[in-house]
C-alpha cells in the first residue's frame, strides 16, 4: 500500500502514519523480487509434488526428497515437509506384511562390485522390477540393461510380479543375442533366487550376480533408468489403463535407446554408440 500511495502522498508520511520504519521499508523493496522467485520456484515444486504423489500416494517425505532430487530440484526434507504439509498430502500407510518363510534357492557372488563399466556389449548386463501405478492397481515393468551403452535390450510389463515375468524378460533377451559367459546382476528378489531363475540362467551359460541384501546402490545404474522413466514419462502422462502404461513404456524405452544421448556414450543415444564403435 506504501507503494502503491507514495506517488500521491511521499514515502516519509506514508511510513509516519503506518508506523513502519524507513529501513524497514526500504529492505523489504530490495528482497522484494527474491521473495516472488522463491514464491514461483515453490509453485513448481508444488506441481511436482502432485504429480509424483499421484503416481506414488505411498511416498512419505523422505522418497518425495529423493524423487524431488531425481527431477532436479535441491529441496531439504524440512522444506519438503513443509510443503506436503501446504498441499494436504502424506503417505498412503501401508499394511505390514506378513512374515515370510521363504528361503532362497540360490544366491549368487557379487560379480560386479559395483563395476558398471562394460568395454563390450552383452559382458555386464543388470536386471531389476519396478512398480508403476495406473490409479487403481500395480502393473510391474521388468527389465534388462547392457551396462556397455545402458541400452535396454529387453522388458516385459505384467499385473504379476512374479519368476514368470523375470523369466519371460530373459526368453526375450536371449532369443535376440548371443549370451553366452555375460554376467546378469540383480536384487535378491524372491524371483532372482528361485531356482527357476538359476536353471534359466545354466541353460543359456549366463553367469549370475546378486546385490547384498538392502545394498540398493549395488544396482544403481538400472535404478537409474526407472527413475529417469518416472519422472521424464509417466509422472507427466497419468496412465489410466495397461495398455496406456504399455504403449508409455514403449515409447519411452525407443526414445532411451535411439534419441536420449548420454554424456557417459560421448553425447550419443545407446544404439549410437554401439553402432559407431562396431563401425
């Protein structure tokens, strides 16, 4: 109002009559524009927020920073909280689940020690399962990726997480290339254990490598890439059904191998890069 008015009526008797100091005054003009940037910057990552609480309604705080971080915006969990706070929204609870018996039929060496760089294709290969809502239920999206180019080689979507989704992702890689001696790190899910999952792996002489348990950065690269699927696609899209999430996935997963250049593959796309050094 001071503002507004002092044209007509003088800074000075405008302070006098409101009582407000004249550097007190003057501060708040100066840090003024800094409080409408922070103001728009908070507006976008409000945006974001809802869009992620969408997709996820189970994130607390804590995974709303990570996922938050993952988009390119270095927010504390104070401000995070803060902000859930603004918006209304906190994590869906979910229901404890019951204690499970289930023991592993094999568990295999940590082979890549976190080594993810390949100097050819199909020598380290990571593999992984992630959740993608549309709304109402979970669809699961599996995939294997060659650490060479990061290129994903093959997925498979399903209303199941289960060893068959895990095995129809290998049936589909190995139909494409020759396996033979190439290293396929994983978790230690119940599917990665089976021995389903181990009598696939000997048929096709495909050397197994486990994650230690809760270690989710010995698998980091393909943790990567989900994220990156996230928030570049489905965060943005909203699926509604399968075949929406299908077709998502799909589109993205072309997008990855044939246009997304990498700095790590010198600015190229992964099918690039494999290409120009076969050249």
């Amino acid at each position: 109002m001071i503002r507004g008015l002092s044209d007509l009526h003088g800074v000075t008797r405008l302070l006098a009559i409101a009582g407000v100091p004249r550097a007190s005054y003057y501060k708040w003009q100066t840090t003024e524009p800094m409080r409408v940037e922070k103001q728009m910057r908070d507006y976008e990552i409000k945006k974001h927020m809802m869009a992620i609480h969408m997709a996820h309604p189970e994130f607390g705080y804590p995974r709303m920073m990570i996922a938050l971080w993952e988009s390119g915006f270095r927010v504390n969990h104070k401000k995070v909280s803060r902000l859930m706070k603004d918006l209304a929204i906190q994590s869906v609870i979910r229901k404890k689940r019951k204690h499970s018996n289930y023991t592993p039929s094999h568990v295999y060496p940590n082979r890549l020690k976190r080594q993810f760089h390949a100097i050819g294709p199909q020598q380290k290969m990571v593999t992984d399962i992630t959740y993608i809502s549309d709304g109402t239920d979970f669809h699961y999206l599996s995939v294997i990726q060659d650490l060479f180019n990061n290129e994903i080689v093959a997925w498979q979507l399903s209303r199941r997480n289960d060893v068959k989704l895990v095995l129809d992702t290998i049936e589909q890689w190995t139909r494409k290339r020759d396996v033979s001696e190439a290293v396929l790190h994983s978790d230690q899910g119940f599917q990665y254990t089976s021995q389903a999952y181990n009598t696939r792996l000997e048929a096709f002489s495909v050397k197994g490598s486990h994650s230690r348990k809760a270690t989710c950065l010995d698998n980091a690269c393909i943790e990567s890439f989900f994220s990156h699927l996230k928030t570049e696609k489905l965060y943005i899209n909203q699926c509604k059904s399968e075949s929406e999430i299908h077709q998502a996935v799909e589109d993205y997963i072309y997008y990855y191998n044939y246009q997304r250049f990498q700095a790590k593959l010198k600015q190229r796309a992964p099918i690039e890069y494999r290409h120009a050094l076969a050249a």
